[in-house]
C-alpha cells in the first residue's frame, strides 16, 4: 500500500494532439491539466518524451509532478518508467489517472495495484516499470450503448449531455488525488466511493 510521501508523480493518460484533446480516452490528461491549473505550474518538455508540471497545490504540501505523455496511450510504460527513474520515486509514489469503460459516467474509483483491467496504457505502464504497485484514479467513461464498439466509443467526444458534468466529475478526480496524496488511499476511497453522483 503506498505510504505517504512528500512527492508524488501524477500521470493523466491519453493520446497526443488536439484530435484527442476532448475524448474520453483523454480524460486522465483533463485531470492533470486541472492539478496543473490549480497549481499555477506550467506544462514544460521533458526529455523523457513527455511534458511535465510541478507545483503543490498548497503551501506545506506534497510536491506533484504532473506529466503527460507525448506518445500514444499504448507507448505511456516508457515515459511512466523514465520519469520514476528520472525523479528517484518508486512505484508506490505514482499516480496514474485513467479512463474507465467499466465504470459509469461520472464515477471515480480508487485503488492501489492489481493488473491492467485491458486498459492498454496501464497495461504498458505495468509492463515497463515491472510492476502493478501502483495508485490508480479511475475515472468512470461509462460503456457503448448496445453493440457499439469499445475502442470507437473512448476515442469520441463526450456527449453534449456529460459535458455539462465532465467539469465536476475532473474536479472530483482532482480532489480525490488531492486527498491520496496528503490523507491517504483509505480516506480517498471514503469520501470518493459513497460519493453520489
């Protein structure tokens, strides 16, 4: 289980370039990209082929390195393992911010290790750092209706209807992170998982 640290890396998964920006698979980077905001740091070019923030989001608090991605959700593993080696962090001081088909729209889940779930990004992080001992903030993308495709269905837009509570569920996630990160997993999951939406 991760202790508490006074530093943290918080990676928003996602695939690059403004024809992604707004989809749900990209909803992780939606949440890093509040944390940043909130933060006042700015995104700058890492060398480990990702783009990175750091700040605290208050005074005495924990330090968050930020980081997105520059490739694609499949490829996040290399960059994830050369940001922990980069920073001197081990795996349990990683956050990894995903989006989630098996939970509904508007739904956070937390939790701490455990394989990929088919989520090919958590997959490569696994596969690259060698390890599952991680935190994972889930944020819930919700299935396809009917027979629609899965894969089609995270790379479009969120519909006009979530819009008008995709802000609340990133600012949700962003609070939940704010909480691991300074109370701990358990109080996350406390205050996050009995949420009603």
């Amino acid at each position: 289980m991760a202790q508490p640290t006074d530093t943290w890396l918080v990676v928003g998964l996602g695939n690059p370039g403004p024809a992604y920006a707004n989809t749900r698979h990209n909803v992780g980077q939606m949440v890093v990209d509040e944390l940043a905001a909130r933060a006042s740091a700015t995104f700058k070019s890492h060398k480990t082929n990702s783009h990175v923030a750091e700040g605290r989001l208050r005074v005495g608090g924990p330090k968050l390195i930020l980081a997105k991605s520059n490739g694609y959700m499949n490829t996040s593993g290399g960059p994830v393992s050369q940001l922990l080696k980069f920073y001197s962090l081990e795996p349990s001081q990683l956050i990894v911010v995903q989006d989630e088909l098996d939970i509904p729209f508007d739904t956070l889940k937390l939790k701490f290790g455990g394989g990929h779930g088919g989520h090919n990004g958590v997959r490569d992080i696994i596969k690259a750092t060698g390890t599952g001992d991680f935190t994972r903030v889930r944020v819930g993308v919700g299935r396809p209706p009917g027979s629609s495709d899965a894969a089609d269905h995270v790379l479009k837009a969120f519909s006009s209807a979530e819009r008008k509570n995709l802000p609340i569920l990133i600012a949700d996630a962003a609070d939940a992170i704010e909480l691991i990160t300074t109370d701990g997993l358990t109080a996350a999951q406390l205050k996050f998982h009995t949420k009603s939406a």
